[in-house]
C-alpha cells in the first residue's frame, strides 16, 4: 500500500517551505488528497520522485524543457481552494466586485476603480466590430481587442504603470465594444450582460455574473496563460499578449468547452432527461464536457460558488439543477464532479445568452490574469520560453 504523509513531512522531505510544497500542487508537480479529519496528504512515492529529478515519466518533456514550472505570485492552489495573492477567490467574489479583483491582481489595492476605454478607442473597436459578417460573440471580441490596440499608439510602453492603463483600457473596450449603449456609471458585470444581451439579467443573475468575472480572473498556468506569457517574454506589447491568450482560450478543450456544455444543458433544461442527454452524447464518442478537472479531484471551487450561487437566484435554478443533473448521470462509472465550464454553461442558459458568451466572460475575466501575468514575465529575462526539439523520424502522412 502507498504510503501518504502530510503536507509537513512533505515539505520537510523536499527541504522547502509548507507554501512551496502547495505551489508544487497548483503547477502540477504534486497531487494532495483531502482527509475527511482535515489537512492534505501525499504519497510518499510521488514525493520521493520529486525528489530523485523531477518525476522521472517526465524525464523526455522535461529534457526538451528549461524548467517546468515559474516563479508567480498571483495564484496558488491550496487544500482544493484556489487562491489569488493569497485571498480564496470564492470568498473574495462573495464580498469584492470584478473591478476590485483586478486591481488585486495586479498588485494593487483592491478598491472599485473605472475599468474605461478612452472615447476614440471604443469608438475604433466598435466601428470594427460593426463592420464584421455576423459572426460569434468570441470572434467578434477577438477583432475588438485587435482594434483597441491599433487604436493605441502608446502600447510598446512596457512599465507596469502603463501596462495596467493599457489594460484598463482594453478592458474597458471588451465590456462595451459588442454592444451599442454608452458605458455609463454601470459596473463590469452589467456593461458586459448589455453587450452580450438586448434583455435585462434576471433578478439575482447579474450578481452571478460578476462572481464569474472574480472567479475566473486567473488559474495559474493554464494553457493560454503559457501562451500570454510566450508573447510577453518577446517583449510584445500587452495587447498582443491578450491576443495570444485568446487563440489559445478559443480552444474546445480551453475556454471553448463551455459552449458545448451550454448546448447540452439546454437539452435537459427543456425537458430532456439528463440521463438520455449524457448518453447521447457518450455515444458520440466526445465525452461529457464540464466535468472534472485534474487540479481538483473533489471537485472545482470555482463551479461550486457558480452553482451555489444561481441556485439562490429564482432565475438560475432549473439550470443549476440541469447541471447537477448532468453530472450525476455522468458519474455512474465513477464521481464527475462539475468544473467552471459546467457553471459558466449554468449562467449562460439561466441568462438566455448565446452559447458563445461563455468563453466571452472567460476571456473578459482572464485578460486580467494575462496582464498581470505580462507584468511578471516582463520583469525576467527576455526569450526565456525557448524549448529544444528532439529530432525524430515521422513519415509524413499521403496527400488525401
């Protein structure tokens, strides 16, 4: 049987500090389990091989790789809590607005400041938008921030002063860019629910839209995060590096994936079994989105506070109940608990917004993070992502 040991002995084995030991967790070095009598426990094997090298399995990738994890002080993942700057995220979206949690994360005090574009540069991101084919409301957004930027001549000014004007500006742009009204005095979460909708929010569903924007302003180095800080390390200007977020976030296994839970809660929503609805979709071979996640095996806090949260809004229950349905069927073969792509799907459908505008509040939230992100990596050295193949032979494949 595999021995476990606690996060003490952990550290001591390791010779680091308790808080480092939870930094291996939140970047995926180490896996901790929950004890019912409280604290976090490890298996000694995996410690050991932590020790020995660097988990051996991984010895080729690493090999190919300078390091496998950096230096960040944003967030971190402790006892199944994901914390940023040291503040649990569900708790702060409890009692902080949006606008609060960005000056949080990038290293300010974490008061209301106006997320507001200058005039001429919504004025050019809505002209651009304006000009597309109808399109999805992600794209639409992609072409927004792409448009803030040339409106922007200041933008190579990589000081932290003005990397965070330039991303209060272009925040302000996302939130108001694919709509039509002016931004007025109205808060993040509303001036994006006018952008994404023609109707006014629910009762109770416009407060559960700016918990989204708190919860999913940054996760560490997930996927686009890795990307936005790639563009920052080349010295590209911050809007540049939203940008590269956004392709990466774009993705059916990234920020995409609540798109296709939208749809599939939509079918349980109106009157389709949860049961039948998971099994059709098994049968096509895609796998259930918006369950589990690898950080988290008793489940995501960030899904959890969503749909705690809409099950308290009138307007939000039969969706939050669509979800845990889903997830129950799922979890006939083993748990599947719900992640924050399930949640976000739950706001989307209560809301009645497009299937899209899941991965909008996801990009809006994480330009925050990409940022603040920038704002580390252009303090280190330059170039520093550079990898080293590893020649191989590969056929390639016969022109169809």
């Amino acid at each position: 049987m595999n021995r476990r040991i606690s996060t003490e002995e952990a550290a001591r084995r390791l010779g680091v500090k308790v808080e480092t030991v939870y930094a291996y967790v939140s970047r995926g070095l180490l896996e901790s389990r929950r004890e019912p009598a409280g604290g976090s426990t490890f298996a000694l094997a995996d410690v050991e091989e932590l020790l020995a090298g660097g988990r051996r399995r991984a010895s080729r990738r690493a090999a190919t790789f300078p390091f496998r994890s950096v230096d960040s002080a944003l967030t971190e993942i402790r006892d199944g809590r994901l914390l940023l700057r040291g503040r649990d995220l569900a708790e702060l979206s409890r009692d902080r607005s949006f606008e609060q949690a960005a000056a949080l994360a990038w290293g300010q005090e974490p008061t209301a400041q106006r997320l507001d574009a200058p005039p001429a540069q919504l004025a050019a991101a809505r002209r651009t938008v304006a000009a597309l084919p109808p399109a999805d409301p992600a794209v639409r957004l992609r072409v927004a921030a792409a448009a803030a930027a040339a409106a922007d001549p200041l933008r190579y000014d990589l000081s932290p002063a003005s990397v965070v004007t330039s991303a209060r500006g272009l925040l302000g742009c996302l939130l108001d860019a694919l709509g039509t009204e002016p931004p007025g005095r109205r808060s993040a979460a509303s001036r994006l629910w006018r952008s994404l909708s023609p109707t006014r929010p629910p009762a109770g569903l416009l407060q559960v839209l700016d918990a989204a924007l708190v919860l999913l302003v940054d996760h560490g180095l997930a996927a686009s995060t890795v990307a936005a800080r790639v563009a920052a390390s080349t010295r590209a200007d911050p809007y540049a590096v939203v940008s590269a977020g956004m392709a990466v976030l774009e993705g059916p296994l990234h920020g995409g994936a609540s798109r296709e839970a939208h749809g599939l809660l939509l079918r349980v929503v109106s009157g389709r079994s949860a049961e039948a609805v998971v099994g059709e979709q098994l049968r096509s071979g895609r796998g259930v989105p918006g369950l589990g996640h690898p950080l988290y095996p008793e489940g995501d806090p960030r899904a959890a506070e969503l749909l705690d949260r809409l099950e308290q809004a009138p307007a939000g229950r039969r969706a939050a109940a669509a979800a845990r349905a889903v997830a129950a069927a799922a979890g006939r073969g083993g748990p599947a608990e719900p992640n924050v792509d399930l949640g976000l799907a739950a706001l989307t459908v209560a809301g009645g917004l497009p299937a899209g505008a899941g991965e909008v509040v996801f990009a809006v939230s994480r330009t925050v993070g990409w940022t603040a992100h920038a704002l580390e990596e252009y303090a280190e050295e330059p170039l520093r992502w550079r990898g080293r193949e590893v020649p191989v032979s590969r056929p390639l494949p016969p022109p169809s």
